[in-house]
C-alpha cells in the first residue's frame, strides 16, 4: 500500500518528467550558412565591430575613461592616439598597424620632440588597442609588441654632446 508521503513524492516527480535539463539547440535552416558556420565556431565574434569607424571607438573609449573616474586631465592625455590615427589616416580598426605607429613616432623624433613625449604617445595609443581588445572589438592587440625608449640612457647620451 502507498502511503500520502510516496504518492506526493510521485506526483511531483512526474509532473516535472518533461523538463529537460539539456540546452536547446540552436535549429539552423538549410540555406542559412552563417547560422551553420556560427556554430561551428567559424565566425569571429568581433566582426560586427571590426566593421564600425575608429572614430566612433575613440569616442567610447573616451566615453569609458569618463565612466571609469578618470580626471579630465589624464582624458586629455589621450589625445595623442587621436593624432596618430589622423595623421596615419586609420579608418577602421584593421587599418591600426605597428609599422605605421612607428612611422609616427620616428617622425616625431626626427622633428626634435623628446623620447619622453615618444613614450607618452606610444603608451596612449597602447593603452587604446588594449582596451580594443578587453571590450572585444578585435581579437588581436596590433601594438602589443612595441616598447618605449629608455629615457635615461638616451638623455645621457644627448647630455654628452
């Protein structure tokens, strides 16, 4: 004989028998090849916005150091990558390019600015592909490689001269 107890413990295992505990699948249709190469793992997350202007990606990142607490000072100090992506004519994300970051920065230096101010723009315009990369705009960093000058050891030996 099945006392109450048991006949509760039935009843509500069977009235939730039909839930699944499995994910849905995504259903793709035949003629759709995106739906079948997303899920495949074919398709770049990041290809939406590799499709967007650069100009629209420096204004939210200003909008994110703004959102983040940063003085309107250190904002400023962003401009730099502003003016590389002008003067090199960047229009989108893939455009960004280690070499002609470099062809910016020595054309700095050959107009007399300071390796202090070389660093300062790189570390602006790294600072902006980093950001780039955490908020999933592009999957690769394109400065990521670059490194500053040494300051110290060049101030001596233009000190020396």
């Amino acid at each position: 004989m099945v006392g109450p107890i048991q006949r509760r413990q039935q009843k509500t295992e069977t009235r939730y028998r039909w839930q699944s505990t499995r994910p849905r699948r995504k259903r793709c249709s035949v003629r759709s090849s995106t739906c079948r190469r997303e899920k495949a793992g074919l398709i770049d997350p990041t290809e939406d916005q590799r499709k967007r202007p650069l100009a629209d990606h420096i204004k939210e990142f200003e909008s994110y150091l703004n959102n983040k607490g940063v003085t309107p000072k250190q904002t400023k100090k962003r401009s730099p990558a502003q003016r590389m992506v002008n003067d090199r004519r960047w229009r989108m994300i893939n455009d960004v390019s280690a070499s002609g970051a470099l062809d910016f920065l020595g054309q700095l230096r050959r107009d007399g600015l300071s390796a202090q101010t070389y660093n300062h723009y790189l570390k602006a315009a790294k600072q902006f592909t980093r950001w780039l990369v955490r908020d999933r705009r592009t999957p690769l960093d394109a400065l990521a490689h670059l490194s500053r000058l040494n300051v110290r050891r060049i101030g001596a030996m233009t000190a020396g001269r």
